[in-house]
C-alpha cells in the first residue's frame, strides 16, 4: 500500500513524467471508489462524493479549493446538490502525474474528516 495522502506534491513542469500504470493501479487498489476517465484525449481520475445537501456538498468543495491552494496543484471541481465530482489531472503534462495520485488521496481524508 502507498501511502499517497502522506506525500507532498512537487513542482510540475512541461516534459515531467506521467504518472506509471503501476503508480495508477496501486492507487486505485487504494482508492477504489476513483476512476480513471479520459476528457479531450487527456486522462484524469475522477471521483464523486455523496454528501447531505448543497452546504455539505459546499463545505467539501471549499475544504478541497484550500488543499489545492496550500499544494498549488488544483482540480476541476462541479459542486451540486448533495455530490462534489472532483477531477484531477496535470495541465502541464496532459496527463495524470504522481500528483493527481497524491490530491486524490487527500481528497479522500477530507471527505473521510481526516484532513491533511
């Protein structure tokens, strides 16, 4: 098990690595409830969480606006009724990398309540 909610996101530039199958893989064994999704030929992982109504589901949103704000890594965000779909990808690279892996993860722990 990776432990990616522990790491801390690196500067990305243009060229970087994408993230390996193997990285995606141990990350959605991981995190299981993520699904990697391709948008205009770029791939993503995307996420949607269930919450009681729009302030909860608002509440999660900002919570999750100020973690990428703090790793200066951010997704894309569709906040709704009772749900929050969160996708991650790396512009830079248009593609998924070893940071979308770790946002991901805590993504989780702030929905879970354990914020990082």
């Amino acid at each position: 098990m990776t432990e990616y909610a522990g790491m801390k996101c690196e500067v990305c530039r243009v060229g970087a690595p994408p993230a390996t199958g193997e990285q995606v893989e141990q990350f959605l064994t991981d995190c299981p409830d993520w699904e990697v999704i391709t948008v205009d030929e770029v791939p993503q992982i995307r996420r949607v969480y269930k919450l009681d109504d729009f302030a909860a589901a608002l509440d999660f949103t900002n919570k999750v606006g100020a973690l990428a704000e703090r790793e200066g890594h951010h997704p894309a965000l569709l906040t709704e009724w009772g749900r929050v779909t969160v996708r991650w990808w790396t512009h830079k690279i248009h593609g998924l990398h070893l940071n979308d892996l770790i946002m991901g993860a805590k993504t989780d722990r702030i929905y879970l309540g354990d914020a990082p």
